[in-house]
C-alpha cells in the first residue's frame, strides 16, 4: 500500500512539475525554453495530454524560427497534434485554454483564431471545476491577454 501512495505521489509531482516546466515556456521568450520543454515531454510516454502541450509548444516555436517555410511547417505540425487531442476530448478545458493562448498570439496570416470565443466560454463556465494549478496558469494568462480578464474568472 505505501509503494502504491509512494508512485502516486511521484507520478502526480512529476505530472505536475512537467506542466510547470510547459507553461513557463510557453510564456516565455526564449526558444530554449521551449525546446527544453519539448525536450522533456519528448522523454515522456506519448499520451494525451504529452501531446497537447508539445503541440502547444511547436506552435510557440514557430515564433522564434526564422525561415518562414520552417515556421509554417513546424506551426502546422503543432496544429495537427493539438486539434486532434481536442478532437477527441472536446470538453478537456486545459486543452481548450492552450488553443486559446496559441490562437490569441498566433499571426493573423495563419488564420489560426477561429474558436477563440468558443475556448474563452468554456474556460469561463468551467473554472471553478479547475484544479488550482490550472487555474493558476490560467489567472497569469489572464492579466496579460486581450481575450481573457481576470474579472472573466470567477472563483
């Protein structure tokens, strides 16, 4: 019993140290940063949620390449990975709050902000059922996005 609490405790710190690691990346300015974070899920077993973050993460990418046929490229991979994970969990709100940052940075000519109003109703409605890491992450994007208020979230 106590070798079952001990892996529990371990996998959710891990778990929980690896969303860390993603979020400060993703709101960074530091390619390093990212392809640390990428580097790290890489590490990982592919799972859902692996591959929503390093979808996220190849988008954020994207933004510091400097050949524009790479950063299409590598945006579009991002792209694939994090639409298919939402496709098959359309209510997964961390999922829906990463295409929300993603889609609020993302250049215009990408045409990639067709579901902002769509993840921003969702976070909204679902916040309060959010674990408080999230939640935090989701507070600091706040204070910075144009989309998202802080006054949006009400706990």
């Amino acid at each position: 019993m106590k070798t079952i609490f001990a892996i529990l405790f371990i996998s959710t710190f891990w778990i929980s140290t690896l969303s860390s690691i993603v979020y400060n990346a993703l709101k960074s300015d530091s390619l390093e940063k990212v392809d640390n974070a990428l580097s790290s899920l890489n590490a990982e077993n592919t799972n859902a949620i692996n591959n929503a973050y390093s979808g996220a993460l190849m988008m954020k990418k994207a933004e510091f390449l400097k050949v524009p046929a790479k950063k299409v490229n590598i945006f579009k991979k991002g792209h694939k990975l994090l639409e298919v994970e939402i496709a098959a969990d359309p209510q997964n709100i961390e999922y829906r709050f990463l295409r929300l940052a993603v889609q609020e940075n993302a250049p215009k000519i990408l045409k990639y902000n067709k579901n902002i109003d769509e993840d921003k109703a969702m976070i909204i409605a679902n916040y309060n059922n959010l674990n408080s890491e999230l939640k935090a992450y989701i507070n600091d994007f706040a204070k910075q996005s144009n989309i998202l208020k802080p006054s949006d979230l009400k706990d």
